[in-house]
C-alpha cells in the first residue's frame, strides 16, 4: 500500500469516528454533519483507487500520481493558510475604548441564550465593565424554536449580569451574519466609528471582513470559547463558510 493511500484510509478513519462522536454528543441534527461522512466516503475511494493503481502496476499510475499530489498539496495550502488565518484572527485582543461593541446572536432556547451565545454575552460583559463608554449593540431576530428575538435574550441576560440598560442597543431583525451587521450599523453614527464585533473565535475574522466589506473602516473583533468537542467541526465548517463568502462577494 502506497503511502499515501494509506494517509487516506487514516484520514477516512478519523472522519467517520469523528461522525459518530458528533452525533453522540450533539444529535444528528448538527449543521455540516454530513461533511465528515462524505469525507470519510471520499477518503476510502481515493485510498482504493490509489492502492488499486499501485498494487496493479497500471502503466497510468505515473501520469495520475503526481497530478493528484499537486491537487492535494495546493488544497492542503489553502486550507492551512485560511485556516492559520481564522486562528490568528479569532484569538487577537481589541483595543480598549470602542464606541460600539456590536455581539453577534446565536440559538436561543426558548428564551434562553444557548451555552453559545452565554460565552459571547459573558466576554462582551467584561469588555463593557473595563470599557464604561462603549456602547453594545445586541443582534438576532427571533428563529425557529426561539420565543423571543434573540436581541431581547441577550438583552435580559446582560442585565441580570449588572449592565445598565441604557448602554444596551437592540438589533432585532437580522437572521444572518451579513443582516446582524448590516442593520447593527443603523444605530452607528459613521463607518469609521471604532467597533468591536463579538462572535465566537471561529467566527472572528469572516464577521470583521464582512463588516469591512460593508464599509466599516474601523472594525476589531473579539472572540469567545467554543465547546471543546466540537471545535475541529466549527473551524473546518468555517473555511468553507469563508470560501463560499469570498466566492459570492461577502468578504
């Protein structure tokens, strides 16, 4: 077995593991889940067919095998590359004293903020308590499954937290990431105004391109934790969220 069909069945491998550990833990309902069984699928086809082709002595193997690894090279490349990126990003500190700190929404149980929009809320919270001027823009419209906007849930959490209402923005319109900064920008005196977006660290850089592709001049994130076990998931489902925005002009 050539080397790197053997990488491949390794690969596949991990990918149906990982499949069967994401389902276990979160429900087979898990945006992008799919991915890791295709992937796995696509792993042991390759793997076959490379191992076919060399074990056979077919006389295309040497017009196939380098082609192939200069295709996997250059996609290992951009995946690393883009991937260094959202890390790099998603883990930089903002500068302290923005005017606006806008909190990006996630699922809402009812009316409840979810362990993923707590860890935003909680990160955005510290930043505002050392940052008393800066005002926050809290922003989600209300989803399937959701009682309220999620605008109002991350509202009344940061309140019971302590921060005066006042200071507290709504946003309550948007479903996507392109809408929650698009109408967030409507309570934002100017473009360049120094704004923090807060999302979780995954999230970070495709947010703040967004924001700069709308015009933001001034635009910083900060980033917040993401469940352990599903983190390999969130940042290989983001490289394809990033190539799809790059592709239809978002970023």
């Amino acid at each position: 077995m050539s080397i790197l069909s053997l990488l491949l069945c390794i690969i596949g491998i991990f990918c149906f593991g990982y499949f069967l550990a994401i389902v276990s833990y979160s429900g087979i309902g898990t945006a992008f889940l799919w991915f890791w069984a295709a992937a796995g699928i696509a792993c042991f086809l390759f793997g076959g067919i490379l191992f076919y082709i060399h074990s056979h002595s077919i006389g295309i193997k040497k017009y196939i095998s380098i082609p192939f690894l200069v295709i996997v090279l250059f996609g290992v490349s951009i995946f690393t590359l883009t991937e260094g990126t959202i890390i790099y990003k998603g883990n930089s500190r903002p500068n302290k004293g923005a005017g606006y700190v806008i909190v990006l929404g996630a699922q809402v149980r009812g009316s409840t903020v979810s362990r993923a929009l707590k860890n935003r809320l909680d990160i955005s919270y510290n930043y505002l308590k050392d940052n008393p001027d800066s005002l926050v823009i809290v922003s989600g419209g209300q989803g399937s499954g959701e009682d309220i906007s999620e605008a109002l849930a991350m509202k009344n959490y940061l309140v019971t937290l302590g921060l005066e209402e006042s200071r507290i923005l709504m946003e309550d319109k948007s479903t996507n990431t392109n809408e929650n900064i698009a109408f967030s920008q409507n309570f934002i005196d100017s473009k360049d105004e120094s704004t923090v977006i807060v999302t979780n660290k995954f999230h970070v850089y495709r947010a703040t391109m967004i924001a700069r592709k709308q015009g933001m001049t001034n635009i910083e994130g900060l980033g917040a934790p993401s469940d352990d076990i599903l983190m390999v998931h969130y940042y290989v489902r983001e490289f394809f969220a990033v190539v799809k925005d790059k592709l239809i002009g978002n970023i």
